[in-house]
C-alpha cells in the first residue's frame, strides 16, 4: 500500500525546484514521444511553449483564453481553500451567462455601456443562485456538494439548449439553435490603445480580472473572512471551538464561487460570442479547477497557472496549423504537464511512505 | 583565419541558397494555402472523417500546388474565431470552416481579412468574402425510404433524428416520400437524440425503436451505433455520412456518403483562376453550392443485404433523382394532420424545404416546439 504522509517542514528550496523538475521532466518525455512520433521535437516544443508569445496579438490571444479559466479560479480557490468541493462551475457558469443574456435581449436598443454592469451583476446572480442549490442541500441535508454541482452542470447545459431553441430562438435563423445578437449595451469592446490602435483580441473583460487578483488576495491574507476560509479548510475542529459557523462558510463560498464563474460567463458571451448559443462554455468551468489546483489555491498563481494552460491550448492550436500535429498528441503533452507540476507539488509537501496492507 | 573564412563562405553559401529557394519558389508559382477547420478529430466515420476524405481528395489533385493546413477539435465558439484567424493570418487563401457552429466567426473574420476567401460549410448567412456549400442529404433519404419500405416486414420505420429543424425535417419528409412511393401501409416513428453524436443516446433510441417493432432503422445522427444495435438485433438500417458497413456489415443496406472533395476542388481551382466568386443563387436558404447526387456531392455506397428486385427499385430511384425524372417534393403534398400543403402540378421550391416544421403523411407524431 501507497500512502501519502505529511512532510513536517517544507523545504523551501524545493518549493523552487519542484517546478522546474516537473518542468525538465515534461521537456524530457515530449521530446520522447515527439521524436517517437516523428514531428521535429524542438520545433514542436516551440510552437507550444513559445510561438503564443511570438506576436503581440498571440499574447493578446492567451489573455482572452485565460480571463475567464482566472475569473472561475478565483473563485473555486474560496471553496477548495474551505473544503467545499464546488465541481460545477462550469454550471454557473453557463446560468451566469443565461439570466444575463436574457436581460440583455430583453433590451434590444439599449446602447449604453453602463447596461453592462446590469448584465454582469445578473450573471454573478445567476451563478450564485445555481451554487446556491447544492449549498443549501449540504447545510439543510448534508447532501453531497461534489455531486449536486456536477449533476446541475449538466442540468443547465440541457436548459441553456432548450432556452435558444424555443424561447429565446431568433426567428430569422431557420430554425437553428441561435439567440438574436446582443444590443450594443450588452457587448464588451475590445480596448483600443491610443496611437497603438487594438491589441489583438484584447478587451475590457480583463479588466476584472486585473481587479479581482488583489481583491481576492487581500480578502484571502488580510481579512477575517479569508482567515475563517483557512482555518476550516486546514484545521475544521480548531475552526469549530473558534466559534466559526461552518454552514455560513459554505454558503458564503459557494455563492462568491458560483457568482464569479457567472460573471466570467457573461464576459464571455459579451466579448467573444455576442449571442446566446446551445454551447457557451467549452469546457471553462472544468479547467478552472486545474487552473485553482496548479495555481496552488493563490490568486496570484491562478492568475499565472491560468496563462500557463491557456498558452499551452494556444500553442497546441499553433502546432497543429503549422506542423500538422493532431490535437490528440499535444493533447498528451498537456495531460502530461499537468501530471508532472502536480506531483511535484504534491511530493514536495507528502511523502511517500510503502506499507504492508493491512 | 581559415576558420573565419569558412564561416564566411558557409554564411554566403546559405545565404544563396535561401535567395535562390525564395527565387524559384516565387518562379515556379507558390503552392495555394488552403486552412480547413474540423469540429472533431476525424477518427474512421461519420461527419469530420467525410471532410477529412475530402481534403485528402484536394491533395492528390493538386498535389504539390496546394499546402494544406488542418485544425481539427476546434469548438464552435470564440476558438473558432481564434483559430480561422489565425488561418487567415498564416497566409491560408481559402479557408473552408466544416460545421454550421462556425457561422458567426467565419463572418467575423471575414470582414477583417478581405482578401482571404471563406466557405462555410452549411451556414445560411454569406458576404462578400464568405460562400456556403451544403449537400442535398435528403435525396439519399428518400432512396432509403424505397428500400425501407420495401424491406420493412413489421411497417414500422425508426427514425433518429439530431435536432428538429428544417434539415432534418426534410430528411425525414423525404424519406416519408421514398416509402409512401413504394409501400403505403408503412410508418415512421421518430425519436429526438438532442445530440449530433452521442454513441450512447444513438443506441439507447435504436433499442427504443427496436423494442416498439420497428425493423428498419434510419439515422440523422453520426454514429455507427445505430447499425452495430440493429446488427445485434437483427435489424437493419442505413449508414450516415461514411460508409459504416465494417462496423454493421449483415445490417447496412447502403450509406449515404457525404462527398465534399469534388465541391472543395471546384472552389479552389476557381480561386486559383481568379474565379472564385460567392455565386449569385436565389436570397433563400441553400446557398451557392447545394450539391446532391447529381454532382456526386452526395454518393450512394453499394446496395447490399437486400434482394436483387429491391436494389433494382433503389438504383431506379436513384437514376430517377439524378436525371430529374423523381421530383422529390411534387404535389400533392399532404402533411400528417391533412392538411395540404401543395396541389398537384406544383413543387416545393428550395426556399419551402428550409421553412419545413411539419411532417408529411406516413409519418408519426408532430414536430417539437
């Protein structure tokens, strides 16, 4: 038997060596299956790792992709820092995106961008009300958060596909599955640099992002609520002589992280859909938990684990444009990476101790 | 010295030879760049493999006069967006995008790149930059349902469609039109699987229908599931998109193959003749290409498991649709409630087939939503 043991202090020099390992060991085995699979493997590890930072709109690319993989992040990392396993943002995700989109074509004339904040409140709010349902179920009921979130993914998935193919179908798109587009309002811009014109793809939307890191950051570090977060998360009976109520915890975590991914939903849909579609999502909310993992539950390295896996996407995209490589191999590569930066940093903090079964 | 001086030597011996690569390349007439966007990894069936086998047509046609570029798995959203432009970017002169969830970013980046040309395979909405092609998949459905009806001991036809709309719809009519030419005491049953490709939902209906009698089975999905229960069950059905008789060879009666290489070659080489335009067809729906057995877009894989008088009828159909003998949808048209929906002497044109929200007669049930 495998079992996994506490190490009782943390090197420090490990904690910069770990990445760099699993870094050198990834390199290793890509250059191994590249070579094996007969693409030049240098090229390929620069088209995944490197080309997305070739051109300033590559760049401006990666920060589109990772906006809303930080936004969810953030978010989760409240509820896996408390022991609250929220699986479904991906869910609230797309209810943000929803409810948000409905008041946006409720206003088919609307113009002005302060309706935006209209929008994206809605979306936090349409979030938060679907974390809402396994929050009150595991405080009333006890029930399993991990599954209730997950099953109502696939809930609001179904519901997003029934809403643009009845109610909310634009009925000039013969019958497709399209919403009509957004109102001017509803869409958010890219920004343009003055004397530089566009950068890329780049738009307001990361704007939240780049408010949301400190905000998180100090609430995490600085703040009661933060310490309460910890304190339950790493010792729950210390938190419970403290006094701290382990049900508004939850609560309070579930409906931030639901009413985050909602709004990365919207920035979503307003600044690169710009109508409601059956798929809004691709995936995002389920990434974000690698991106809250690899980010080691700090906004800051969500926020770099976050451009890590989207620069890594991108880069794939690029090899496969430019060498041929089927999504399947860099597909690899990625599970690969993921499993070397998360050994590393679990090895660094457990050790591994073999025993007899008992 | 000699050591700096072989360094020379080597920098103007390379640097010549990259001169003369770029010279010649540019003499000899540059390969044309063509970008496909593929929804999923091709794999061995159904909707992106029939475009892979198209492309893989363009290649040896052109051979070393064109460079492909592939992106495949690319979802129907902002990466999709992402990906055609940066196709575009590369220097792809025509980029072909092979699903309609491709629509609105297809436009998008059209509008940015001018001079790059776009088709768009099954979308509704063009521009200036931006053609459309589609196949006539209905005309193989009424083939199928001459041999359905002809085939079915039971009457009763199960019938999996994706999603109710317009495209589907007149597969299904189509098929209604093929059986009622040739049977008319046989039903068709739908069952909705709300996915393009799900192997699981796709055999869970098969069995559905299988239970409730039906022994033929016809599909608007893309799996071979439907095929391997139906072989399991003995069964037996139509393959969609490919050939699937490996996957369900005592059960398929014929494909119907999607054929796009024939439509992406014409569209190169009217591009690389400077002729590439976006056609001038009728406002309405189908597009300037919509190509159906006629023009070998859509292909019917050899008739098996049935006897030689039924693969007789079926090819008749099947000259009759391609030599326009068989209009598909001529009057009198009858929907399933009794109400008329064309006299006789008349025919739905291409604009009506896109407007179908209701069934014809020989077929159960009433359209969703």
């Amino acid at each position: 038997m495998i079992t996994f043991v506490p190490r009782e202090k943390v090197s420090k020099n490990w904690i910069l060596i770990a990445p760099i390992l699993s870094i050198v060991f990834t390199i290793f085995f890509g250059l191994l299956i590249f070579t094996f699979l007969g693409y030049n493997p240098i090229e390929t590890l620069y088209q995944i790792f490197v080309s997305p930072f070739s051109r300033i709109d590559r760049i401006s690319d990666i920060l589109v992709k990772a906006c809303p993989l930080i936004i969810i992040g953030t978010g989760l990392m409240l509820c896996f820092k408390s022991n609250v396993w929220n699986i479904g943002a991906e869910g609230q995700f797309i209810m943000g995106a929803l409810l948000a989109g409905f008041i946006a074509l409720s206003f088919p004339n609307i113009e002005s961008k302060f309706f935006l904040l209209i929008t994206l409140v809605t979306g936090f709010i349409g979030g938060a009300l679907w974390a809402f349902i396994p929050a009150i179920l595991k405080i009333k009921l006890n029930v399993n958060e991990i599954l209730v979130s997950l099953m109502l993914v696939y809930v609001a998935m179904l519901f997003i596909d029934f809403i643009v193919r009845g109610p909310l179908r634009d009925p000039m798109s013969f019958g497709f599955p399209l919403s009509k587009p957004y109102p001017e309002g509803a869409l958010i811009n890219k920004i343009p640099f003055p004397g530089i014109g566009f950068l890329g793809q780049l738009h307001y939307g990361i704007l939240f992002v780049v408010l949301l890191i400190p905000i998180a950051w100090i609430f995490v570090n600085k703040t009661l609520g933060g310490f309460k977060i910890n304190v339950l998360g790493s010792a729950p009976q210390a938190a419970k002589f403290a006094g701290f109520s382990q049900n508004s915890i939850t609560l309070t975590v579930l409906l931030l992280s639901g009413g985050l991914a909602g709004v990365a939903g919207v920035i979503e849909v307003s600044a690169n859909i710009g109508q409601l579609q059956p798929e809004v999502s691709f995936g995002y909310g389920f990434t974000a938990i690698i991106v809250a993992f690899l980010g080691r539950l700090n906004p800051l390295g969500i926020l770099f684990a976050g451009i890590i896996i989207a620069t890594v996407k991108l880069g794939a995209d690029n090899a496969q444009m430019t060498m041929g490589i089927p999504k399947v191999v860099t597909g690899l590569f990625e599970g690969i990476l993921l499993f070397f930066l998360l050994t590393g940093e679990t090895l660094q903090k457990y050790k591994i101790q073999w025993s007899e079964r008992k | 010295m000699i050591k700096f001086c072989m360094r020379i030597f080597s920098l103007i011996a390379l640097s010549t030879s990259v001169l003369f690569f770029l010279v010649s390349n540019s003499f000899a007439g540059s390969p044309t760049k063509v970008g496909f966007v593929y929804l999923t990894t091709p794999g061995d069936h159904g909707w992106t493999y029939a475009h892979e086998l198209g492309k893989q047509m363009v290649e040896k046609r052109f051979g070393k006069d064109v460079k492909v570029s592939v992106v495949e798995n690319v979802p129907e959203g902002p990466d999709a967006t992402r990906v055609i432009r940066e196709l575009a970017k590369q220097g792809n002169e025509i980029i072909f995008t092979t699903s309609f969830g491709y629509m609105e970013p297809t436009l998008k980046v059209a509008k940015e790149f001018p001079n790059v040309k776009f088709e768009h395979i099954t979308g509704y909405k063009r521009s200036k930059n931006v053609a459309t092609g589609n196949i006539r998949f209905y005309e193989g459905r009424y083939i199928q349902g001459v041999v359905a009806g002809l085939m079915t001991k039971s009457n009763k036809i199960g019938y999996i469609g994706a999603y109710p709309i317009a495209e589907v719809i007149m597969g299904i009519n189509a098929f209604a039109q093929g059986m009622k030419s040739v049977n008319k005491n046989a039903s068709i049953s739908v069952i909705w699987a709300n996915t393009w490709y799900d192997p699981v939902k796709e055999a869970d209906a098969a069995k559905v229908h299988i239970a409730e009698g039906a022994d033929i089975l016809a599909q608007h999905t893309d799996s071979p599931a439907m095929l391997q229960i139906a072989e399991k069950k003995g069964a037996m059905g139509f393959g969609q998109s490919t050939d699937m008789s490996a996957f369900a060879p005592k059960a398929q009666l014929f494909a119907s193959i999607n054929n796009w290489g024939p439509y992406y070659i014409k569209k190169i080489e009217e591009l690389r003749n400077g002729k590439w335009n976006t056609g001038d067809g009728p406002n309405h729906w189908p597009g300037n290409v919509w190509g159906g057995l006629k023009s070998d877009m859509l292909v019917i894989s050899k008739f098996q498991n049935m006897p030689a008088d039924v693969a007789q009828k079926a090819q008749k159909a099947l000259d009759g649709i391609r030599n326009g003998k068989i209009n598909i949808f001529a009057g009198p048209l009858i929907d399933n409630t009794g109400k008329e929906i064309i006299p006789a002497g008349k025919a739905l044109d291409d604009g009506a087939l896109w407007g179908m929200n209701y069934y014809l007669k020989g077929v159960n049930g009433k359209v969703p939503g």
